[in-house]
C-alpha cells in the first residue's frame, strides 16, 4: 500500500528577487484507499503544496521531507517523481502546441509505464476512458489545452489520471470553474479511481461543493501555509456553516 | 534593369547583370537583418569562383539532364533576376546544370539533385535550371550537404497544367555559408509546391519567390527551419499574384535554440503582392516559431500588399511561441523526462511540414535529424 509522508515540511517561493515563506510546516500522510481533502482560503498555500510535492523548480523546500514509501521524493525530479507514482491535476494545465492529446497520453502512458502500451487494446482503453468522462472522441486529437474550455481542461486531467493509475493523485481545484454537468464527470472520474482502494487521493479545493459529490475521509484546513485543523468529514460541513475565520484568527501570523 | 513600384519587395522583373545592382551597404529592407560581414565576398562580388561544390542529378527515365554554359538559352528561361547575389550566381557559375521533365511524363521516382560541398572557404557559384513542360508531374528533392561557401539560383519554370513538387534541403556543415534564390514560375493550372528545410549552415539566406504566369496556377510554399547556436537563418519569401486567379499558401515554422556566447536568429520574410489585375487571389500566409531557450531571436514580417478590391480570400498570420518551464513541468509531471518533453514538442511542431514531403524515406531523416539537433541541448 503506497504512502506519502510529508513532514515539517517548509517551502518558500522567489518572488521579484526575494524569497517568501509560504509553507511554515506541514505534516500529512496520505495512504492508498485514503481520500483527504485539504481546504482552505485563496491563498493560504494549497498549491504551493501541492507543486512542492510534485517537484515544481519554483518552489524551494528549506527544510522538511517528503517520501513515498520511505523513497526521498524530495531527491527526485520531476519526471522521477511521476514515474514513483505520484500525479498532480493541475489547477492551471498549461497549452502545448503542436502536441496532440492522443500522441501526449501514450508518450506519458509509455514514461509511467515503462514500455508503450499495445496500440489495439491502448486505444480501446483511451476511448472508454473518455467515454465515461463524455469527452467527444474528436478531442484526441486536439492540441494539449489549446482552446479548451475550463470543463475540457479539468475532464482532460481526470482522463490522464485514470490512464496513469497514480499511488498518489494531488488534485488541485479540479472543481473551479465548472458547471454542474463538468462537476459531475470529474467527481465521478475521481471515485472511480479512489474505489480501486490503489490510489491515495488528495483533494486540494476552496469549495466544499466537490464534496458532496467525493466523499472524503479526512479533511484537513489549510490556513497560512500550515493545516490548523484536521477532522472528518463533518469539518467541511462545520466550514461551509462558518468558513476559516474562525482558523485565520487562531493562527495570525507572528 | 527595371524598376518596380513596390521598392521592398523585388520582382521578376529584373536582370543577369551583377553590375546593374549596387553592392548592398545593409540599409536596405531586402538586407537590413542579414550579417554582411560574414557573406565572405559572395554579395560584393570579391570571392574568388573556385566552384568545388559537386552536383550529381539522379533522374529516371522521362528526365533530361545537361550542363549548358551561362550563355545557352536553356539557362535564361526565366527573366534576370532581382538581387545582386542571384545575379552573380548566375554569371559566375562555369555551368548551368538543365533538368527537364518532359511533357506529359509522371514520376514515380523522385528526381535527386545532390550538391555537395568541398570546403567553405572558396566560393562556389551555382545556377540550377528546372524545366517543367505541360502536364507532366515530378518531385525534385535538392540535397545540400557538406562544407560551402556558396550563392546560387534555382529556376523552376512550371508549363500549363503540370504538378511539381520541389524540396529544398540545406543541411549544410556548420562552417557553410549559403545565399539561394530559388524562383517558380508558374503556368495555366498548375499546382506546385515547394519545401525548403533548413536545419545546418552558418549563414543560410534564401529567397524563394513565386510569379504567375496565367490563370489558375496555385502554390504552396512551406518551410522548416531549425537554427541551433550561432546559427542565421533568413527565409525572404516573394509571392507575386499578377494575374487573376490564383492560389498560394505560405507555411514557415522555425524552431531556435541558442547560448548567452552563441546565439541564434532567424529572419522570416512574407511578401505577398496581389497587383491590380489579380483579381480573384486567394491567399494565406503563415509563420510561427518555436523559442526553445533564452539567446534566441526570432523576426517574423508578414507583408501583404493588395492592390485590387476583389480578392477571394487574403490573409496572413505570425505567432512566435516560447517553450517555457511551464510546459516543461507539466510534461515532466506526466513522467515525460526534459528530453522526450522537447523531443515531443519540436516534432509536433514540424510535423505538418515534414508530411509535405511524401517521401517516406526522406521524411524519416529529416525526423531524426530534426531530433538530432535537439541532442547536447544542455537542460
Ligand atoms: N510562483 C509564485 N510566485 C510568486 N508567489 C507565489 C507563487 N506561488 C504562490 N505564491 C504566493 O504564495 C501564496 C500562496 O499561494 P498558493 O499556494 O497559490 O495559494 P492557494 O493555492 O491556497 O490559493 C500566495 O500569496 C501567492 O501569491
Ligand atoms: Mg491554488
């Protein structure tokens, strides 16, 4: 059973020349089967972790671990780390030109794999899979989120996701910005996954929305680069009722 | 030598005289971006002709192929030419290398025209006739390979109704400097297309120009450049619609990497004239780049120039893009290593131009040429 361990973790961001302090501590552990959500206020460092975790060169980790099954995460590039089983859904997916969807899910299919899929069964896989995600069959053959819509962009994560089977999924936002129907897709997307019990799934979000699609174990709030509170289920319920202030103040910087 | 109106965009209207074009200072449009410092001798005329570039036509049957002197009318089909470097090419070459495809012969086979260069040191002058007569069909491939200091003209003169398609491949040493002109001009009907492929060379300078000579000719003019550090590539192209009718698409995508000690430029010119009579045109013209590194200066002018208010369609676009960290990161998070992540995106990216091709063989070389550039690219 996989696990990520994130301890102390501390991680600063060069800003025009300086250097901030966003993360100030964070200690999680992710185990496979689990669902965490982490949630917190814009802002706080909910995607500083999660591109920290994922290797993001911008981010600078000053002290702290991070391993997956016992592996140091933190000695291993970015590439590596996808290959270890780690996946991140990216709030922003960035465009890639001239690089179609079809030919970058069996390039990444190949790198996570470790040997290119048969192409028969590889393209039956990939059709379901966009099937069940109701994306039109017309998409592979688009550019990587070139043009794509909000809703296409986050069905596109959750299709690779699905099709890379990650130990550990970091999804970050993957509900902002989506409609009802695209909502739906994704959370479903999401459970699927999660009900293999294979991955450890981490759910980074501002809304508690999502959850009442994705049922999550743990949550986990998020304030000024440090989770202040952790709890089950009902503490999104609690949030929804009264929001972060109530953690913003205890935890007023120093 | 006759002027024309339009002062920065040459014509086919012109002259076999070097002496009738002034020695370019590097104030003038057609010169303003290139490096005349390193054109060795070959635009002010000083270089000595010594002419050790090979050339070897491999032709099947239905081809002729001759080497005429400059003076032979087989070498002068085309009117003189529009730019002093051209001009010298064309008088200071020791012969004209003739290629015909007769009329109403089709191709199986491509026609290999191999130029291949001793040294760069001396010059070489060239001038490549290319005689396309009514309705045939051809594939001529122009491989350029080896060490040159060279300026040469190409002419292609398609007749009524053929299809011609004509690669241009300078995948030249390092050390090469390469000033071309390779002209179409185009009949009644015909379809021709044109791609040149530029990936080695110091200094590489080319100027492909289309002219119509009747109605209904169309033209596709694609490019491929691939400037790597210290590397100048110029592509200056001239479509020049003067009779009604006609068609022509213009596709360029250059990819540059270079260092902070040896950086790289490219310069991609679209000059399209669509003259008062053309009515009728259709045209579109098109260069993007691909910015791998920082030291790396792409220039792209689209020109567009309508004289007349019924055109069928006009239109031009230009879009340099940096492949930046971001997609980067976003690759490498899906377990694609820096290499692959480049690999992928610079193939992508060529790929609608190398499809052009249609030679098989061709097409998988220049892939893994175009890969190979990408290689020792430090990340
Ligand atoms: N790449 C970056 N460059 C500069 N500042 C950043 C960068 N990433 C995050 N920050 C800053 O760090 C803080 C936390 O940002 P982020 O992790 O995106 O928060 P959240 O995802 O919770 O909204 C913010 O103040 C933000 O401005
Ligand atoms: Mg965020």
């Amino acid at each position: 059973m996989a696990t990520l361990e994130v301890r102390d973790l501390h991680v600063s961001v060069d800003a025009d020349g300086q250097s901030r302090q966003i993360l100030r501590g964070v200690d999680l552990t992710v185990k496979a089967g689990q669902t965490h959500a982490i949630m917190g206020p814009n802002g706080s460092g909910k995607s500083t972790l999660a591109y920290s975790i994922a290797g993001h060169p911008k981010y600078t980790v000053d002290s702290g671990s991070i391993t997956l099954d016992g592996e140091d995460v933190l000695a291993m590039s970015v590439d590596e780390r996808a290959r270890a089983g780690m996946f991140l859904a990216m709030q922003y997916p960035v465009e890639i030109p001239g690089v179609s969807v079809s030919n970058f899910l069996r390039t990444a299919a190949t790198a996570i794999r470790g040997e290119a899929p048969k192409l028969r069964t590889w393209v039956k896989e990939v059709r379901e899979s966009m099937d069940l995600l109701s994306m039109d069959p017309a998409f592979a053959e688009r550019n990587v989120n070139e043009g794509f819509s909000g809703g296409e962009k986050k069905r596109h994560e959750i299709l690779q996701m699905e099709l890379l089977k990650p130990k550990i999924a970091l999804l970050d936002e993957i509900d902002s910005g989506l409609d009802v129907d695209a909502l739906r897709y994704v959370s479903e997307g999401v459970n699927r996954l999660a009900a293999t019990g294979e991955t450890g799934l981490l759910l980074i979000t501002h809304y508690t929305r999502i959850l009442r699609y994705i049922e999550p174990d743990f949550v986990h709030v998020f304030v000024d680069g440090v989770i202040a509170a952790s709890g089950g289920k009902d503490l999104a319920q609690e949030l929804e009722a009264s929001g972060y202030e109530k953690y913003q103040k205890l935890d007023s910087p120093a | 030598m006759t002027q024309t109106t339009h002062e920065h965009v040459s014509s086919l209207i012109g002259s076999y005289d070097p002496d009738d074009f002034p020695v370019p200072s590097g104030r003038e449009e057609q010169w303003r971006f290139t490096p005349l410092k390193q054109l060795r001798g070959l635009v002010d005329g000083s270089a000595a002709a010594s002419n050790t570039m090979t050339i070897a036509v491999d032709a099947p049957a239905g081809v002729r192929t001759e080497q005429v002197s400059s003076s032979d009318e087989r070498a002068r089909i085309l009117p003189g030419p529009t730019d002093r470097a051209a001009a010298l090419a064309a008088s200071r070459t020791s012969n004209v290398t003739v290629v015909t495809i007769e009329q109403d012969v089709v191709l199986t086979e491509p026609v290999w025209i191999r130029c291949t260069g001793a040294n760069s040191v001396s010059a070489t002058f060239q001038h490549i006739v290319i005689d396309v007569k009514p309705l045939a069909q051809a594939v001529i491939v122009i491989d350029r390979s080896g060490s040159v200091c060279l300026s040469d003209l190409v002419d292609v003169r398609v007749a009524d109704g053929a299809q011609v398609t004509v690669v241009s491949l300078q995948d030249w040493a390092s050390d090469s400097v390469h000033l071309g002109q390779q002209r179409h001009l185009i009949g009644r009907d015909v379809s021709c297309t044109s791609v040149v492929i530029t990936l080695g060379g110091q200094v590489v300078r080319l100027v492909p120009t289309v002219v119509y000579d009747a109605p209904g000719g169309s033209a596709h003019m694609f490019g491929l450049f691939f400037a790597r550090e210290g590397q100048f590539f110029e592509h200056r192209l001239f479509v020049d619609h003067a009779v009604p009718n006609c068609t022509s698409r213009v596709t360029y995508k250059g990819a540059l990497q270079g260092t902070e000690n040896h950086p790289s430029h490219t310069v991609w010119i679209g000059d399209v004239l669509i003259r008062s009579q053309a009515v009728g045109t259709d045209t579109y013209e098109i260069n993007r780049n691909l910015v791998l590194t920082d030291h790396a200066r792409a220039d792209s002018v689209p020109n567009l120039e309508i004289e007349t208010g019924e055109v069928a369609g006009a239109g031009h676009a230009s879009a340099t893009g940096r492949f930046d960290d971001e997609q980067l990161f976003y690759l490498q998070a899906r377990g694609i290593t820096a290499e692959e992540a480049r690999r992928l995106v610079v193939r992508g990216f060529f790929h609608e131009i190398l499809q052009q091709i249609g030679i098989e063989q061709l097409q998988a070389r220049l892939v893994a040429r175009v890969e190979g550039e990408l290689e020792g690219h430090g990340v």
